[in-house]
C-alpha cells in the first residue's frame, strides 16, 4: 500500500476512479492504483456520484412492477378496456395507478454504482448515475471549506474564552501575546480562530471586535517633498547608508543598533529617545527635555558611565538612525568626549527611507498603544523604565512566542540580567503586562 494512504483524495485519483471505471477495472484494482483503501474508493463513487433523470416516454416512466414481471393491476382508468391486466397500457402509470413504483436499474445496487460503463445508457429511460471527477473534487473542496467554518464552542465556553480576551485586550495585548500569556492549550483556540471569530461577531455582546485590537501605525507615504538630509552634509562624510552597507559586509555578524526619536503634541515637556537592538527585540527608551543633539549625547554619555566601556563597546558595535537634528553631531556619540575613547559608529539611513530601519519604527507601535499619537508627552525615567519593561517583556512571533527581555539573554548569556539591571529593565510576568495608558498614570 503506498505511503498515502491517509491522505485526502486529489483530482487525479479522482480522474483515475473514472478511468478505471469506465474501462471494466474492479475497485480493488483502482485502489491500488492510486494508494488507497478499496472502501475510499467505494465511499468516493456513491457519495460524489450524479444523477441524470430518465428520459420518458410519452410521460411514462417505467414501474418497477412491469419490470419485474408482477404488475397485477387491472382496469384502473374508467375507460373500457379489453386488457386483463394494465401492463403495457400505453397510458401513464404514474397517472392512475396507486401501486406505481418507480423503476430503479438494480445493476446501481452493486459495483461500480454508476453507469459510465453501460451499454444501455444512451437508450436507457431510467435514472442513471455517472461519476465525474471535476464535479466530485469541487464539492469536495466545498465541504472542506465549510465544514470549517461556524463556531465549536459551547456558550459556557466563548463566555471563558470572552472574559480571558477582555482581560488582555484591556491591558493592550494583541491575541498573540494574550495566547502566549496563557499558552494555547489553556485557551482552546489557536490565533487564527480568535480572529475569525472575531470576525463573525463571535463576541460582540463581551463588546470584543475588530475595533477592540490594537491599532497597527501606518503612515502614508510623503508624496512630492524633496529628498534631503537635514544634518550637516560633512557628518554625511563615511556615514551614509551606502556606507553602512559596506560596513556590515566588512563585518559579517555584527548586531545591529537603530535609533530614533519619538515625539509627543505640540508643547509636550519631553520627547523619547529610543535605542532598538534589532537582533532581540529589545527596546531602551529615555526622557529628554529637548529634543537636540546635546540631549542624545548626555544620554549615550549616561549609558556608556552605567554599563562599563567594555560592555558599551560590545553593545554597540554601530548605530543606524536618520538624519533628524538631534543627530546631527555624531562624533559625539561614537567619541567618549572625556576620555576621546571611541565606543561605537554612526550611520544616516536615506532621507525619508523609514523602512531601511524598520525594525525600530514597528516596535514603536508599542509605545504608541501607551502614549497615543498626539498626546502630551511628560513622563519620567521611572516612568520610561517601566513602560520598556513591559514592552520587553510582551511575547512576539517573530521570536517564536519568545520575549525580547528572553531573547536579550540568549544573546548575552554571561551578562545579560546585570546589564538589563542597569539600563533599566526588569521582567514583568504575564498576567502583570499593561500597555494601556493606564500603566503610566499607576506609577504617579
């Protein structure tokens, strides 16, 4: 028997029961052929065959009391009639007799069912069935579909499974994060269900729907602005992307950093500065009051004091951001000011090119579902910690269901904890994570 013999039925073993079919071959035969079970073929040939209406003649089908010979009818139409019995009176059966039974081939009660071999199937005033792949293999597919399709649960339940989605959605998770937290299996229903569910209504009187998940960020593209770099060209000078390029080329592996700012309304007393390790995950945010060049070196100033030089070197290796204002001093960041130490490389993304550091730009989604885009921003640094915290610490299925926070250790298994200790960051447990303004306003 092949090795196939539990799988689905496709439409060339379907084209291959006809062929056997029609050329005399017994459903052991075909079966064979084709890997299957003899009652898979069995099952496929009556469950898929179609009917074709016999064709009568002068409106009289034929009885199956005729056919078999014990019609014993007699006179039933008020007419005179010199006949006997009714048997090939050229009148309707159906019409005026009360024991009219339809005739049925009897050879469809045995193997192969249908009548794509017959002979008499051009004359044959019978109801005839025949076998045809393609028809067979759509209402297949048909089925498959709808069969997965509608709910499976009890109402008892979708009201579980309701209030553990209210839960997390209401701290701001997405479904992944929610099944993560809980694990699948407690759930019962894998991602993509909830979001069909979702869909159909499932929840809607738990007012769970499509408007209830976290908003994804887009930004519309910049048509018809001129592409220029905002920094000085001479910090251009060995920094631009082309550079970067070749830099990673010239050294293969090296774990790349991204940088950008995030910023609040008009007014705001602060703006983030956020630092992205791309091989992680890991997102380090910090407060600033003005959003300038001197700002983002105090802050890789601090970093470089908190961790060690060694650690900061090792950290990183080199920094992609784009070519915002504040950036515009890079020897600052990549030259210890102090001790003239260098302790990492810069680099300019294209002008208006988000997407050659996209990385960092999609995990600002984030922070945006705790400060929404056109809010004042005005948190602390506790504040900051806090908030990355439990970013750092929200499943993604990018990591396979792994947190940045778990996947900053892997990468750094001898140091890991102390250096997260000292930037800032602490594992939140699961059923703890909120990302929800409601986080910040918990720690004023």
């Amino acid at each position: 028997m092949s090795e196939r013999h539990h799988t689905q039925l496709s439409l060339a073993d379907r084209i291959a029961i006809q062929k056997g079919i029609e050329s005399g071959r017994s459903f052991n035969s075909i079966a064979n052929e084709i890997g299957k079970d003899r009652a898979t073929v069995s099952r496929e040939v009556k469950r898929n065959r179609t009917r074709h209406a016999g064709e009568a003649r002068k409106g009289n089908f034929p009885c199956s009391h005729i056919l078999r010979g014990d019609c014993q009818a007699s006179h039933l139409c008020a007419e005179p009639c010199m006949r006997k019995t009714c048997k090939g009176c050229r009148k309707a059966c159906g019409q005026s007799c009360p024991l009219y039974s339809r005739a049925v081939c009897r050879e469809l009660d045995k193997p192969p069912y249908v009548c794509n071999r017959c002979g008499k199937r051009g004359k044959c005033s019978m109801d005839r069935y025949f076998y045809n792949p393609v028809p067979a293999d759509t209402k297949y597919r048909e089925t498959l579909t709808s069969s997965r399709n509608g709910i499976s649960i009890d109402e008892d339940e979708r009201k579980r499974i309701g209030s553990i989605l209210s839960d997390g959605l209401g701290r701001g998770l997405s479904f992944h994060q929610i099944i993560c937290g809980y694990g699948e299996d407690a759930i019962g229903l894998s991602e993509s269900t909830l979001y069909r569910y979702i869909k159909e209504g499932v929840f809607y009187d738990l007012d769970i729907g499509p408007l209830s998940l976290p908003r994804k960020m887009y930004r519309p593209r910049r048509k018809g602005m001129e592409r220029t770099y905002k920094v000085d060209k001479r910090c251009l000078e060995g920094r631009r992307y082309e550079d970067w390029l070749e830099f990673r080329k010239e050294n293969d592996g090296v774990d790349e950093v991204q940088m950008d700012s995030v910023l609040g309304a008009n007014g705001s007393p602060c703006c983030l500065l956020t630092i992205h390790f791309t091989d992680s995950h890991l997102m380090l945010a910090y407060p600033r009051k003005r959003n300038s060049a001197d700002s983002v070196r105090e802050v890789f100033d601090s970093i470089w004091d908190s961790i060690g030089p060694d650690a900061f070197i090792s950290l990183f290796p080199a920094i992609l951001t784009d070519n915002g204002s504040e950036f515009s001093d890079p020897i600052s960041i990549e030259v210890d000011r102090r001790s003239g130490e260098w302790r990492t490389r810069v680099f300019y993304c294209h002008p208006y090119s988000a997407s050659e550091k996209g990385a960092c730009e999609v995990n600002h989604e984030f922070i945006r579902r705790i400060i929404p885009k056109g809010t004042i921003m005005d948190i602390t640094e506790k504040q900051a910690d806090m908030m990355m915290s439990h970013i750092n610490s929200c499943p993604r299925k990018s990591l396979g269901g792994r947190t940045p926070f778990e996947a900053f250790l892997f990468f750094h298994p001898d140091n890991g904890e102390e250096l997260l200790s000292k930037l800032g960051i602490c594992r939140i447990s699961p059923d703890s994570l909120m990302l929800k303004p409601e986080l910040l306003e918990s720690l004023k």
